[in-house]
C-alpha cells in the first residue's frame, strides 16, 4: 500500500503542484480582492486543474490496496489516469452546463458554507492544464522522499486554499429617508422602516402591517438637475403624499418647501451634508466626518461585512414650527439629524429604532488591525532573521537551510494576511489560512535559530537582535492604534510611519548582526586559511 501511494504523493510534493498550490490559495484569498477580473478568474481554474488531480489521486488511493490488477506502478497510474478524467469530465459539465453548476454549488457548500458555482463556457480554455498535470505525474513514477515530505505540509494548504469563507451578514444599512405628513421616515436595506413623529428626536421601526411597498430606488439625478417647483401640484423630491403608502425616489438633494433657494445635499460616498442658500450656486459644509474617520468606518464596513461603503446617501428636510429638520441616511452608520435649533447628532441603529447612543464612536470604531498586526510581527521576523543571517556569514555549512528558512517565511506572510469577511461557517477557512501562515513563520524561525546556534552566534547578538525584533512590531502597533483611536486622523501618515519604524528595525538587526563577532566555526575556518602557507 505504501508503494502504490509513494507515486502519488511525490506527484503532489512535485514543485509544479506545490507552486499551483501557493498560486491558488493566493489567488482566490488575495488576488481576486485586489483585482477582480479576467486574468485572476481564469489563473484559479489553470491553479485548480493542476491541483485537483493529485488531491483526487490521493482521495482514491485506497483503492489501490483493494485491487489486484497488476503491479503498484500500474495501479498507481491507473487512479492517476482516473483522477485527470474526472476533473476535465466534472469541470467541464459544471462550466457548460446550469445543472452541473447546481450540483457543484450544492456540493460546494457542504464544504465551505453558501457558495455559488457559475456556468462559463470561457472557462475551458484553461482544460490545457490536465496536460501539464499529466506531465508532473510521469516525472513522479519514482515516488521521490523529499517530495513525499513536502506533500505532507502541502496538502492541508491544497484542502483550505480550494475552499473559501462567506462573509458573516450585517445589520441593516439606512438607504433612504423621506417625510411624509409630519413623521419622517428612515428605510433600512428597502425593508424595514424606522419612523419619527417628533422632529427627530425619537425613532421607533413601523410594524410590518403598516409599511408601504418596496421598489429598488432608482439612480440618483444629476448633480445639474433642476431644483422641483414647489408651486407644482406633485410632491417635492423627498415627500411622499399624506397619507400615501409608496415610497417616493431618494434624492441626494432637498430644499425647504417654502424656501426653494435653502437646499441641503448629500454626495456619495462623503459622510457628510453640504447646505446651500442661493439655489445650489455656492455649497457649504455644515457636517461631516473627517477623513481619516470615514476611512476607520468605511473599512470596518468592508472587513465585518463584505459590503460596500455607502456614505451618506440620502436626505430629507421637514419644515417644522421652530425652524426645520434635516436628516440624511448615512448607510451602515445609521443617520444624521439636524435639529431645530442646528445642532447635528449622529444616531447609530438600536432596538428601539436610532439612539445617539447607538452611533459608533469616532475614536473606538472598532476597526480590525489584524493585518497589520501581522505585519508588524513579520517586519520583526525578517529583522530577526536578516540579522541571523548577517551575523552567520562566515559559516558555509547548511546555506540551503537559511534559504529555506526566508522562503517558508516569505508563504508565511502571504498566508497569514486576512483575506477579508466573517466567517458563520462551522469551520472559518480564514482563521485555519491564518494558523497556517504562523505555523511556517514559527518553523523558519526555529531553522534560523538552529542555524544561528550552529554557527555559534555570541549571546550578546541574540539578545540584542531578540530586543529589536520584540520593539519593532510593537512600535508599529502602537501608530497602528493611535491612528484607529482618532489621535493620527491620516492612514497614509501613520503607514510611512510604521514603514519607516519597520525599515529602522531590519536595518539595526543588520548592523547587529554585521557588528558582532564571526561564529566560532566562521572564525576558525579564517583562521585556517589564514595559516596557509602562500
């Protein structure tokens, strides 16, 4: 039996399928975020066709101790010839046919939560791929060790990079607001509608029985469009009829009924509300949300939710006894209210309906920083080991490890990198991606530490080189949290920053490294050469 699977997991340690692994995993976790489109679409189906067989292959190799048809070789070339058919068969039913699709959909999602597998037909231009594949398996015949020792680190990244996470949904998002008579009226996602009867002051959701029908809003009107004439029988943008039941257009733009020249405006994706006086000639700034700021919940937004950032995009001005009102639905932060009197609140989604209380606070908006967490860490890491390296450069001996070392640390990095959304799944892909990530960063840095004690690095390096490589990512975290905190408003300038604090940290662990003493094997060695007789 361990002859028979020799072959096949040499096939999977081959460097062609361990780099399709790597590609695949980077692709469908990081690439297709960054650009969606044609190329990477299609770069995870040549990935895929060249990692599914030997997956497949090893999945069927039980069999191979319940057949008695000839030698291991040819058993073993059977399920490998078995494996490719399948795949090229089973990938082109799914991308030609609805039903194929379905199936894999269904399938898909016992494995990995909700997925959706569509039908293109484009997508067999990359069958070619099961050539390449077939070519790996007959250089594989040997069933080389080394190759079987990769296969086992490989396959776990193959089962968790072919699968991925559906992001966790979000709460409702305000999407459109309105007056109608003397309540105003917030729509959350086209469902649920919050209503205020007092100015603003307080909010509480309609009951379902009472709510009018939904349609999707159309697009919003041109920045040129001509302000309504509110001398017109019909409703003002904003204002739905008394008494009516439909849910007027939303509108990024509303004026007071009885003063046509006073307008306020929104303009998506700001969190913020212009006003104008003069008819929409000249716009003001009377509230907003700082950059930085919008960035902190915009990006909390896009992490927790996997959705796109809305901003505010929509308003409605009511005309009250005092003065008038002005709210604007600002997305997944809830709204803004204008009262009376002209102060602004922020009013985050509660039980009861919108509650000051409830708005996300500026300076806690409890943004993610796993990445650059990891980050820092690994800035820490590549000082710690470009250090290492340096202060080892004399010794000869094992120079494959220390290369080996920076690589697994390298797929490290790219492996423990978010890949963005929470999980419901029962089992979170991203978090075991993640585990992965740290467990070959952990083993680079037990090679490097190996290699270091070899050499026989003097303690005073590794104690100053462990210093720098601790101090470093911490440094960075710490702009990283003055930056979420509100106390740095700008992410580009904390980024330089911690980029420069992490360049410092790898530049002293090389001068460390470069200022101590050779190991004592590197400085016998130069002395032995240095006795040499000319």
């Amino acid at each position: 039996m361990e002859t028979s699977r020799a072959p096949l997991l040499a096939w999977f340690g081959h460097p062609a399928t361990v780099v399709a692994t790597f590609v695949l995993l980077i692709n469908d976790h990081l690439l297709k975020a960054l650009w969606p489109g044609l190329v990477t679409g299609k770069l995870s189906d040549v990935a895929g066709l060249l990692v599914a067989p030997p997956v497949l292959a090893l999945v069927l190799s039980p069999g191979l101790a319940l057949s008695r048809t000839g030698s291991s070789p040819v058993r073993a070339r059977l399920v490998a010839l078995v494996a490719i058919a399948a795949t090229g068969v089973g990938f082109t039913l799914v991308k030609t046919t609805e039903a194929g699709a379905e199936l894999a959909s269904r399938a898909w999602t016992l494995v990995a939560g909700p997925s959706l597998v569509l039908a293109d037909p484009t997508d067999l231009v990359a069958l070619p791929a099961l050539g390449a594949a077939w070519l790996v398996w007959r250089r594989c015949g040997a069933g080389h060790p080394a190759r079987r020792v990769r296969a086992l680190v490989i396959v776990p990244v193959a089962l968790v990079g072919v699968t991925a996470t559906s992001a966790e949904p979000g709460p409702p998002a305000a999407t459109q607001v309105f007056v109608r008579g003397e309540a105003i009226t917030v729509v959350m996602d086209h469902e649920t509608e919050i209503v205020s009867s007092d100015g603003g002051r307080t909010w509480a959701a309609l009951p379902v029985r009472e709510q009018g029908p939904r349609s999707l809003p159309p697009s919003d009107p041109p920045e040129s469009s001509p302000l309504p004439d509110v001398a017109s029988p019909s409703p003002s943008p904003g204002l739905a009829e008394p008494g009516s039941s439909s849910v007027p257009d939303r509108v990024t733009r509303a004026c007071l009924p009885d003063e046509p020249a006073h307008c306020y405006r929104v303009v998506p994706p700001r969190l913020a509300v212009d006003e104008s006086r003069d008819g929409g000639a000249g716009w003001d700034t009377v509230w907003a949300v700082s950059e930085g700021r919008q960035g902190a919940l915009q990006r909390r937004t896009e992490e927790r939710w996997s959705r796109s950032w809305q901003g505010s995009s929509a308003i409605a001005v009511q005309r009250v006894p005092d003065g008038h009102v002005v709210v604007a639905a600002n997305g997944d932060d809830g709204i803004v209210v204008r009262d009376a009197r002209g102060n602004w609140r922020r009013m985050g989604l509660s039980d009861g309906g919108f509650s000051a209380n409830a708005a996300i606070p500026l300076d806690a908006p409890g943004v993610g920083l796993a990445t650059e967490h990891r980050i820092g860490l690994f800035v820490g890491l590549l000082g710690f080991m470009s250090g290492m390296a340096v202060a080892r450069r004399h010794v000869r001996r094992n120079p494959g490890m220390t290369v080996f070392a920076h690589v697994l640390a390298a797929v490290g990095f790219v492996l423990a990198l978010p890949s963005g959304g929470r999980s419901h799944d029962l089992i979170d892909f991203g978090v075991l991606v993640a585990a992965l990530g740290g467990f070959c960063a952990l083993v680079a840095t037990l090679l490097v530490a190996l290699a270091a004690i070899i050499a026989r690095v003097p303690a005073r390096t590794w104690l100053a080189l462990v210093v720098i490589a601790s101090c470093t990512p911490l440094s960075m975290w710490m702009l990283f949290t003055g930056w979420e905190s509100g106390v740095i408003d700008d992410y580009s300038t904390v980024g330089f920053l911690a980029w420069l604090v992490g360049g410092a940290g790898v530049g002293a662990s090389v001068l460390v490294g470069w200022a101590g003493p050779a190991g004592a094997e590197g400085a016998g060695e130069t002395g032995e050469m240095e006795g040499r007789p000319a």
